[in-house]
C-alpha cells in the first residue's frame, strides 16, 4: 500500500540522528521560575496569587482570561517573588509570575492520584482538560478544551494524534512515542469517549518504523484506533497536510480541523490529557530536544514549565562551541534567539543550536524565475508573485494571490536557489493583512 502524503513539499535533512536515540532524561528545577500569562493563543492568563504568597505544585496562579484562553499551574512549590514582565522566546516583553522554588515539591490535595476516565461524563472530562491549563504543544498554543468542544460533536468522525514530528532536528515526540505510549493510547481513548462517531488515527512519518510498530502493535485490540504510516516529508506535520493525508479532505485559512470533521493534537498534547484525566497531574512539564552540532551532548528533557532556558543548555553539557546561531524550535519554522534568558513554555519544544549560521552568510539575489518555490508549496500558491506584491506592501494584491493561505512552513525558501526571504517577507505581509482586518 502506497504510504499517506500530500502534494509538494520538501526533504531537508533532518539532523534528528543527534538525539533520537537519547533517552528523556528528567531535569530538576532549579532558582526562580517564570511563568508568563501568555502561553497560548487567545487572552492572557489572569494572575491568582501575589508577591510573598506560598503556592504548591499542581496549584491554578493564572486563570483562562477568556473564551480562548488557558490556566497557568504552578510546576513547584514556592513563594512568589512578584509578578513582572519578563522576556519569552519570541522577543516579547510578557507579564509573569515569578516564583522562588524551594525544593519541597509541595503539592496540592490529590496531585497524581489515578482516576477512571470510563467513568467521567464528556462535561467533566472536558472541565478536567480546561482546569489543567492544556493547550496545542507542537507550537499552536491553541487550548485544548476549546478544540475538544466543537459545535457538533457528532460531526466528528477523525480524532487525529499527530506523531509525524516533520520538523528537523526534532525528537521528543519520537521519544515519547518509544518511551511512554501508554500515555499517547490513553490519551486518545479518552478523546475518543467525547466523540462516540468517531475513530483515532496515529499517523506516523515511516522514518520512525519503531515506533509505528510499536503502537501498532499495542492498538491491535483497539477496534477504534489504527496507526497511519506516513511518507517522510515535510510538512507531512502541518495540519492541514496530515489532515489531507489521513483523510484526503481539505481545509483553508477560513475553516476549522472541525468544521472537516477532524479534531488534531499532537503526541505531548494527548500525552498530557492523559495524565490530567487519568493520573490528575495538569500541565506542569514538557519534553524539549535540545540538539545541534553547538550542543556537547544532544539530547531530550523532561523539564518543568518556568524553567530557564540556560538550565536545559547546563543539562546537556554546555556548548562544545559558542553557536552563531540558536533557535527556539527547529530550523525550519522555530525562532531565532538572540538570548537564553527565557523560560520553558508550554508552546516550547525544542533547543537546537548551530556552531555556523548558513542562512546569515547566503546573499540574496534575483529571482530567477525557476518555479521551485511553487513546486513544493503544500498550499499551492504562487511565492514569486506573492513576493512581488510583498515588496511592494500591496495588501490588496497579496490577498488576491491567496497569500493568507500560506501556513509559513518555509519550503519556498529552502528551495529558492536565489536565497530570497520569502517566507519572512509573507510573514510580515500576513500581520500587516490582519492587522489591517481588525481596524
């Protein structure tokens, strides 16, 4: 059988040899931890505590400041020292609750109790969810319980777990996989207890065949679950491409996975609607790769949410060579940083850190016309064009070429021979079109 894929996309190397094979090592928290309000699309978080207020781990400090919003949970005990901006990954100055750790793991009543999910009605799994401050962790931030909380819950005949981890470099998914599949199982049967129509689909890139066969294996007696092989190519993880994949069904800028019938989360994500629902523990952790030929010893982390950045650098052995370039995230759609100083969050995933910025020392140059930007776009659109209109800040053109469709996956730029900044240039065209919208 011909493995699951879409139309276009690329093959870089994926670099994942570093750290594939590094089993999750757990990182102590350590000094003060940050906690910012805005770790999610939507409204922040709304601050619960003051400075000089005890709080124990698993304790609400922030709560859903909104419809789409989410809970903050405090990941040690502690006091809070006060609450501030603080820099994130992004570049954002962000409000945050600053919180001394110290070292007790005090937590609240019933933290990582276990609980029978069989018996808990959708209203209160779905409160579960809410309460546990969960939301998209490949990198969305979209929150969870939102998601879980479609307007027909009977239209959802796909419930989508998102194994492919396209993104070079990237492993802690993979390792999860391999390590804790019990949770990802877990976790998607409890999403499935929401949608009685529908059935779970793993999809897995087949550059991963262990872990394919080992879920596959373990869902053999699971008449609702399948694991889906993938072809390796990115982006095989976007959510529309895997939606397409495993379902042949398409979405745009303007729809929902939902609105397809389809409800998507990635392997962290249905890991931690696990342990909310089924071991009582909310999001206070996340599993971060941490890799790069700058990096002394490649590998992946269970770290807390707060945790700085330096911490993780420490764990893996510091640099080998003072990297040119870091990134939040992988190569391909992270952020570049120009600091460490910055905590864990729950939309962080990874660390990679490059001793030679190539991007830096390529010179851009003229287009040249070859049509290698448009062969590999997975949204069919045309760059050239859409770069034209972008010089020129033509809002209205770059709509008219659907440039809004653009999921800023990178390909047309690591494809352009001419090294132009396309998806930089759509990027910034994009925010200008929405923010042009909003006024």
């Amino acid at each position: 059988m011909a493995l699951l894929t879409f139309k276009g996309g690329i093959h870089p190397d994926d670099g994942k040899s570093l750290a594939k094979d590094k089993a999750i090592v757990e990182v102590k928290p350590k000094g003060n931890l940050v906690y910012p309000v805005s770790q999610h699309i939507g409204a922040p978080a709304k601050p619960l505590v003051a400075k000089g207020d005890k709080v124990l781990v698993g304790q609400k400090i922030a709560e859903a400041g909104g419809f789409i919003s989410a809970n903050v949970i405090c990941s040690v005990s502690g006091t809070v020292k006060g609450i501030e901006s603080k820099l994130v990954a992004n570049g954002a100055m962000v409000q945050s609750i600053l919180v001394e750790n110290d070292g007790e793991e005090e937590a609240i009543e019933g933290f990582g109790t276990d609980r029978d999910a069989s018996k808990l009605s959708k209203e209160e799994i779905r409160q579960i969810v809410k309460d546990a401050g969960i939301v998209g962790l490949g990198g969305a931030g979209f929150p969870t319980h939102v998601k879980l909380t479609p307007k027909d819950e009977n239209a959802i005949d796909y419930v989508i777990v998102n194994g492919a981890e396209c993104e070079p470099y990237l492993t802690s998914d993979y390792r999860t996989m391999i390590e804790r599949p019990e949770q990802i199982i877990g976790g998607l049967k409890v999403m499935l207890q929401l949608f009685d129509n529908a059935k779970g689909v793993i999809g897995i890139e087949n550059n991963k065949p262990e872990a394919i066969k080992k879920l596959t294996e373990m869902v053999k007696d699971e008449p609702r679950i399948e694991v889906c092989p993938l072809l390796t190519k990115y982006p095989q993880g976007g959510e529309r491409t895997l939606i397409y994949a495993v379902t042949g069904r398409e979405i745009n800028s303007s729809m929902l996975p939902a609105d397809a019938g389809c409800i998507v989360d990635n392997i962290d994500t249905v890991a931690s609607i696990y342990n909310a629902v089924c071991k009582t523990t909310p999001l206070i952790r996340k599993i971060i790769t941490v890799t790069g030929d700058a990096i002394a010893e490649p590998q992946n982390f269970e770290v807390r949410l707060g945790t700085n950045y330096q911490r993780l650098v420490e764990a893996a052995g510091g640099f080998k060579q003072e990297p040119e370039k870091m990134i939040s995230g992988g190569p391909m759609m992270g952020q570049a940083l120009f600091s460490l100083d910055f905590p864990v969050a729950k939309t962080s995933s990874a660390l990679t850190t490059f001793t030679k910025d190539q991007v830096a020392a390529m010179e851009p140059s003229a287009c040249i016309r070859c049509g290698r930007c448009v062969g590999v776009c997975p949204e069919h659109l045309v760059p050239p064009l859409m770069m034209k209109a972008s010089t020129a800040h033509d809002l209205e053109k770059f709509q008219s070429l659907n440039g809004m469709e653009c999921v800023e996956c990178g390909c047309c730029a690591y494809a352009c021979p001419a090294r132009r900044p396309l998806t930089q240039a759509f990027k910034e065209m994009r925010k200008a079109v929405a923010a042009s919208r909003r006024k």
